[in-house]
C-alpha cells in the first residue's frame, strides 16, 4: 500500500514539474515533455498494431 503513495507522490511531483509549478533546469523540463509525448506516441501506434492485428484475426475466422 505504502507503494502506491510513493507512485502516487512521484506522479505529483512530475506534474508540478511539467506544468512550471516548481522550478527546475528547462532542460529537465523539455525532457519530461519529449518523454511524455515518446509514450504517448507509443501507446497509440501499439494499439494502431493491435487493432490491426484483430481485424486479421477476425478476417481470418470466415
């Protein structure tokens, strides 16, 4: 459970960070966003290659 707060708390902060609320290097800053916008962009083509992977599979059952 303790976990979970930690994950929470680090969560937080990098909020703090990428909205400008606490200050740090810019570098820092510009690096969390790329990092953001990297997942973000990985997160859609994986489900791009899911989705295309279903509709083989449902194709593939007539």
């Amino acid at each position: 459970m303790m976990a979970l707060v930690w994950l929470i708390d680090i969560l937080v902060i990098g909020v703090k960070i990428l909205g400008g609320r606490t200050k740090v290097n810019p570098v820092l800053r510009y690096g969390l966003w790329v990092a953001v916008l990297s997942v973000l962009v990985a997160g859609f083509a994986v489900l791009g290659l899911l989705l295309v992977l279903l509709q083989r599979y449902l194709e593939g059952l007539d």
